[in-house]
C-alpha cells in the first residue's frame, strides 16, 4: 500500500510540470512583459529598464527561465502581489480555506443527493419516480450556476428576507446567532454548487447502478438469500460507484469554474473570486499561482480517486 | 465475386425480389430519425432550438429597435408593448439586445464545437495511426488537458492574450476569435480519445483489412472507411459542446471577461442585471432563462441523438 502510494505520486509530478510548463509557456507567449509598463513611462531611462531587464533575467532563454521559476516555486517563493502588496502564498494561504469548505459542502450535499436519488431510480428503472428524478438532474445540471445563483438570491433574499446574499468574514455575533450566521451565509453557495453537481452525478450514479443489477453475481446474492439492504448497499452499490468515482475525480475541474462563479455572485471571500479581481487588476503573480493551485488541487484528487478505487475494487492491485 | 458467394447471392436475390415490393429501403438517417422521434423531450427541444435559432436570425429584420437607442423616459421599465421585455438602466431595449446577443451566443457555441471536433478528430487520428511514441505522447497531452482547471485558464488566456488580438483584427471580431479557439481548445479532449478508440479496433476489422489489401492508402482508410463509423458518437459530443460553450461564453460575460461592455451578449446582460436584481428582476431572468432554455433544449437534443445514433441500443 505504501510502495503503491510513492508510485502513484511519483507518477503525479510529471503531470505537474507538464502543467506548470503549459502555464509558463502560455504566460511567455503573451505579449508584453513585467517591464513593459516601464518602457513606456518616460521618467526611465532606456539603459535603466534595459538593466532591469538583465537583472532578472528577462532576456535570457525561455526554458533557463522556466528552470528558474520552477526552483523559485518549489522553495515556496510564490512572488509579490502587485496589487495587495503582500507575498502570494500568503495571500493564498487567506483564501484556500474558504474556498475549501465551500466546495467540500457542496460536494458532500451533491453525494448526499445523487446517491440515494440514483441508486432508489435505478433500482426501479422507468417508474414515475426515475422520470421525475431524471428530468430534475437533466434541468439541474442545465442549469449554469450564475443563473441559478441570481435566483436563489432573488427568492430567499429579496423575496423572503431569510438568507444574505453577501459572505462576510467579520462576523460578530456569538453564541448560537454567530453560529447560524456562519451557516446561514454559506447556504446559498453550497447549495447552488451541489445542486449543478448533484443533477449530472444523479445521472451517473442511476446509468452505472443500472449496468450492475441484472449481472449474474447480483442474482446469486438474492438466491443466497441475502436480505434486499445487504444486495443493494454490499454487492450493487459499491461496484456501481467505481466508475462514479472516476467521473467525480474528472469533473473536478468543472467544480472549480463552478466555484469561481459562485465566489464571484456571492461575494465569498475564496481564491475564486482573488483570481478575477487579480485579473482586473493586472495582477500576474496571483493569476499564476491561482491557476497553478487550481492545478494541483486536481491532481490532488485524481490521486484519491486512485486510492479510492483501491479500496472500492479489490481487483486492482496494489502493486 | 459472383462465383465464390454463390449460395449467399442467390439468398439475397430472393430475399431481395421477395421484400422490394412491400418494404420502403431504410437509409440510416431515416431510421435515425424514427428513433429520435421516440424521444419526446428530445423533440420537444429541437422544436425550441429551431424557434430560438429562427428567432435570433430573423427576429432583428421585423423588432428593429436598435440595441443602443438610450431611452431616459422608460428607465429599468417591466414588459410593456413598447418594450415586450422591458429595459435596462440605460432605458435600452431588452428585446433588441437580447435578440443580438442571442446571435453571438449561438454563434460562439457553434464555432467552438467546430473548433473542438475538428482539433479532437485530427489528434485523435493522427495518434491512432501513428507509431507508439507518438500516440504516447498526444495520449499523454489529452490526459493533461483533461486535468487542467479549464476556467481558469480560459481566464487566463483570454486576459493575457485579448489586448494584441483585437490590436489586429479589431476589438469584437478579435474577441469572438479568441473566446471560440479558447472554448473549443479546451474541449477536443473527449473526441480525440474517442476517434482514435474508433480507429484502435476498426483498423483491424476485415472491411478496413479489404479496403488495405486493394491498395488503400493509411489516410484513405482512415477518413474513408473508419471515421464515417465514428460520427454517431462524434455527433453526440458535437451536440454538447455546443451547451457546453454557450454557457463557458455566458460565464465568461458574467465574469465580466468577455466581449466589451457595449456589446449585449445573454451573459452580459444577466452581468448588467444582477445588480437591479431587487427592483428589475425582468432583466436577469429573461437573459438568464434564454441561456438555460437554450442549453436544456440543446442538452435534450443531445440526449435523443445518443439514443438515436447508437446502433445497439434497442428502442
């Protein structure tokens, strides 16, 4: 298990550079640079900027350069935001952790709500209960999450006052009211983001439950005489999520453009919403390392889909 | 040839003489089309799609309120005859501006679905044809684009890259550009994977191997013989895409990021509306729902393909 682990990590870093090495190759065929802003400000010389410019070595070669930041990066030198005035991991380190905890929620409501809604409409597959389910997950993941964000807000906002629909760090009520505020506030977003993820994995989970039932290995549970629950939760449900599992890992991507909209409609003090104010501001540093972040969080979870398929699927092995 | 497969030609001339009375011939696209049918939301959205297509195209030649014509007498009004979908701040025309947008909205799905089935099919051949290190490698870059965060690096593109595009083209033409191959560059992946699995297990089957032995060239076979076989599920995928880029354009607009302020495309207007939100609600839903009616209707349009296109599934 441990050996697998290494392996599987180690096999995780190429992908990493190949990631970082798109990002810096994209970033080095935009035009202008860092200095460019200096060329044109007449109160600097020419031979300055051209100094500058050899000092941090903007003219030398592309892959010298990117050796350069890949080494800067891994010793957590993360760059200087121009517009915060402060270092990016540190800045980011702020953020992380909202973002974190609102895309955890919305994805534990998202499997709260695909589960059982998918493994009950496949097991009784064309019933008037699988067609309502169907054509709500069809509608729910439809649905883009700014829209769906607006109208939440104007329904439980501006229509019935229950809900803020501005995320606040600052909360000063203690007790029981801070607590509901915390809740209260991040509601809205969870509910938005599990909602768009929870219709595409009812789908998933009801097509890949419907593959397994009629297998033989299932008849043989029910001739033992196993008891329906025991069937279903030990013998169906956990070789119909292996491929749920695979899908959850690829879709992650697709969460994170879901939380950055999210962040952005509600305000919600995350790296979502850092990187677009990041990116009105010109504000380089932290569109890199942002988008980099973004990057490894997926890679991140690739790796536990792999380890989960191990547990899930005893015929992979752990070699 | 006559003379090898005796016994079956004779059984087919029966056959043959027997049914072409009675039985119309069923040419794939008929019988497509009879399975689609089946799907009644799938119809039902393709019913929508053509309105919605048909009213974007032709709906500016009869409504011909002009989309920036200011209006300071009817300032954020609800629907009214004059203006069926009420106007914005400006006192704009929602109707006139939602039918442009519309316009801009479809035609961005459509080009970055070209974009995308295009570039998808032709690595996806190119690796399936190719000696191992080459497939390795394309395989090896499909895997890393499906694991890059694709907002965000949309983002990131079009704010790097914006500024000398409409330098040379001009700034709306530069960004519809930029925004299709941006779109459609981030979602080749899956059709690439699937044209050369497509091309993996047919290039062994005996047509392919017929087609070889009377002197078909690599390039023949492949778009001649193994790709016709690929467009059910590339159609599928096509169809999607199209969702699917409507709404990374819309959010993109909504984000701010997109076209220019001054052009009124469905997700800026919903950007312009969210904050009139409390007092002019018509403004964000009726951009909003264009979007997500557009992208259900083409979702369900989608759904009844794959059914209609898949040769084994029973319906």
């Amino acid at each position: 298990m441990t050996r697998y682990l290494i392996r599987r990590l180690l096999i995780a870093v190429p992908s990493l550079l190949g990631i970082s090495l798109v990002l810096y190759v994209i970033l080095a065929l935009a035009p202008g640079d860092p200095f460019s802003a200096l060329a044109s400000n007449p109160s600097i010389p020419p031979a300055v900027a051209e100094a500058l410019r050899r000092k941090f070595g903007l003219d030398d070669p592309i892959m010298l350069r990117y050796w350069h930041w890949l080494i800067a990066m891994l010793h957590g030198d993360w760059g200087y935001s121009f517009d915060s005035r402060v270092d990016v991991d540190v800045l980011i380190m702020q953020r992380l952790p909202t973002t974190l905890y609102i895309i955890g929620s919305s994805q534990i409501l998202a499997l709260l709500v695909a589960l059982p809604v998918g493994i009950y409409a496949a097991l009784r597959p064309y019933s008037l209960f699988d067609q309502i389910a169907s054509t709500f997950a069809f509608i729910g993941f439809s649905l883009p999450t700014f829209f769906t964000g607006l109208v939440l807000i104007l329904i439980f906002s501006i229509q019935l006052h229950w809900l803020p629909f501005v995320y606040r760090t600052n909360i000063t009520a203690t007790g029981w009211a801070g607590v509901w505020a915390h809740i209260a506030q991040a509601i809205m977003p969870v509910l938005v983001l599990g909602l768009f993820q929870g219709g595409s994995w009812t789908r998933f989970v009801r097509a890949s439950v419907l593959d397994v039932v009629h297998l033989d290995y299932v008849t043989t549970a029910r001739s033992k005489g196993l008891a329906e629950r025991t069937v279903v939760g030990r013998h169906i449900v956990r070789t119909a999520l292996i491929p749920v599992v695979t899908v959850v890992a690829l879709q992650l991507p697709f969460v994170f453009g879901g939380a950055i909209v999210t962040e952005q409609i509600f305000r919600v003090p995350g790296i979502g919403s850092l990187l677009i104010s990041a990116i009105l501001a010109n504000d380089t540093p932290v569109i890199m390392a942002i988008t980099f972040v973004f990057a490894c969080l997926v890679i991140l979870f690739n790796l536990i889909a792999d380890i989960l398929y191990g547990w899930l699927d005893p015929r992979i092995s752990y070699r | 040839m006559a003379g090898s497969t005796h016994a079956s030609v004779t059984a087919d001339g029966i056959a043959a003489v027997t049914a072409a009375p009675s039985v119309r011939p069923v040419t794939p696209g008929f019988e497509a089309w009879r399975r689609f049918r089946r799907h009644r939301l799938a119809v039902a959205g393709a019913v929508v799609l053509a309105l919605m297509v048909l009213t974007v195209a032709i709906g500016p030649t009869i409504w011909r309120v002009p989309i920036n014509a200011i209006d300071f007498s009817a300032q954020v009004a609800g629907p009214s005859l004059a203006h069926p979908l009420g106007t914005d701040s400006l006192g704009q025309d929602l109707l006139a501006r939602m039918l442009y947008g519309g316009r801009i909205s479809i035609a961005v799905g459509l080009v970055a679905m070209a974009v995308a089935v295009i570039f998808g099919t032709l690595i996806g051949a190119v690796a399936g044809v190719a000696p191992g290190p080459v497939d390795a490698g394309l395989m090896w870059l499909t895997d890393l684009f499906l694991s890059l965060p694709q907002l965000p690096f949309l983002l990131l593109i079009i704010y790097l890259f914006r500024h000398s595009l409409t330098a040379i083209v001009g700034e709306q033409l530069g960004i519809f550009i930029l925004i299709c191959i941006v779109i459609g560059g981030f979602q080749w992946m899956p059709v690439a994977r699937l044209v050369r699995a497509q091309i993996l297990s047919l290039r062994e089957k005996e047509f392919v191997e017929a087609a070889r032995a009377l002197g078909a060239s690599t390039s023949r076979q492949v778009v001649r013989h193994i790709l016709p076989n690929a467009l059910g599920p590339v159609i599928v995928a096509g169809t999607i895409y199209v969702a699917q880029a409507i709404i990374a354009e819309s959010t993109l607009d909504f984000l701010g990021l997109g076209f220019p302020p001054d052009v009124p495309t469905w997700g800026r207007i919903l950007y312009d509306g969210q904050n009139y939100l409390d007092i002019a609600p018509h403004w964000a839903l009726f951009s909003g729902g264009a979007i997500f009616v557009t992208v259900l209707a083409i979702n369900f349009v989608g759904d009844g393909l794959r059914d209609a296109l898949d040769p084994r599934k029973v319906i």
